[in-house]
C-alpha cells in the first residue's frame, strides 16, 4: 500500500517519473489516486493572468534574455535538452554529433540541464560544452517556460516529455534513443545511440 499524507492533493507532469514504486501494482494504485492527477504546465502557465505570470517567473528568478547573443546577431536558437545527469550519458560526443550533421552557422547552441542535477554543480560538464560554444542557461528554470516565451526555438535532446507537445520543426536529434514507429518519435530528424548499443537495433537506424 502506499501511503500519502491525509488531505493532500499532488499535481505532478508525469507520475510514472515522479515516483518510481519497486512493483507494478503499487504504481497502478498511485496511478488511480484521486488525490494525485497530472497537469501540463504549459496549459496551466497560459491560463494564468499576467500578474500571477510574473509571480511564477519571479519565483524561479527567471530571465527572458537567455538567448540575448542569438539574437543580437541575428541567428537562431537551438537547445540541447539535458536529462537526470544519473543517466545522461555521452552529452559531448552528442552534442559535437548534433554540431556536424547540420554543419550550419545560423544558429547559437545552448544547454539546458535537468533540474535534478544543475550544471552549475559540475565545472567538468561546463568547460566540455565551453570547447564547443555551448552555453549553458539556468538549470532551475522549467523547460517548459523557456518554450513559452521562445516557442520559434529548435531542440535536441534526451527523451523527455517536455518535447510532446512542440511542434515538428522544432525537434532535431533524440538522443540515446533509435527510431521507432511512434508519433513522438517521428517527429526528430535523426537519433543519436552509442553502436555498441545499437547492434541489435542496426535495421531501425
């Protein structure tokens, strides 16, 4: 059984993420909790006023000028969607990956990481991405926000559910991931996986 606390109500993106129960019936019986239910946050920042849009962007210290270079230059942005950094794996090959296969000087390159594990804890990760002009933006932020108030931004990235609702010209490499006959995933224009993984998978590439 699991137990939550009495008269609690929880709003989560996913719960299948939020809550990782060692068997399937415990998940099952969270997934059918009345008293948690999933909310997209996209929908719930647009219905709110602009007074309370302010509040929310103020709690999370958040800046619109993230992508102020790109666009004082002129160019466009592209994101690298970071995930859990317990299971983001290969970030620099893929993000050099990425950088080759368009081979285009119109864009700035940004990354931004999973609020779990915030770049700005790891000096590694940051002069890696410095090597190949990627600059990190604000870990805390939700990626969703960012996406509100830069909707023309295109992205790459780890699987992420945060990718489900942005348009298809948006999307560009999925990364340790192979392609799959599935409306999210036809949405990317390449996937990126180690080969030693993909040997099995070598007729979905």
């Amino acid at each position: 059984m699991v137990y939550l606390c009495y008269n609690t109500y929880w709003w989560l993106t996913k719960i299948k993420g939020a809550f990782a129960p060692n068997n399937p019936d415990a998940l099952q019986e969270l997934l059918d909790n009345k008293n948690i239910s999933t909310k997209d946050i996209k929908i719930l920042f647009k219905s709110l006023d602009d007074k309370r849009k302010e509040e929310i962007k103020n709690l999370f210290n958040f800046n619109t000028n993230y992508f102020e270079e790109a666009y004082k230059k002129n160019k466009s942005v592209r994101v690298i969607v970071g995930t859990n950094g317990l299971v983001e794996r290969n970030l620099y090959e893929y993000c050099v990956t990425t950088k080759l296969f368009y081979k285009d000087d119109d864009y700035i390159y940004y990354y931004k990481a999973h609020p779990e594990t915030p770049i700005e804890n790891d000096e590694t990760k940051i002069e890696d991405l410095k090597k190949i002009n990627i600059t990190p933006v604000d870990s805390n932020v939700p990626f969703e926000m960012i996406i509100y108030y830069n909707p023309n931004i295109s992205c790459s990235g780890y699987y992420s559910s945060a990718f489900i609702d942005i348009g298809e010209k948006n999307l560009k490499a999925l990364f340790e991931q192979y392609k799959k006959e599935d409306e999210y995933y036809n949405k990317f224009d390449y996937f990126c996986q180690y080969i030693k993984k993909m040997k099995k998978n070598m007729a979905n590439i």
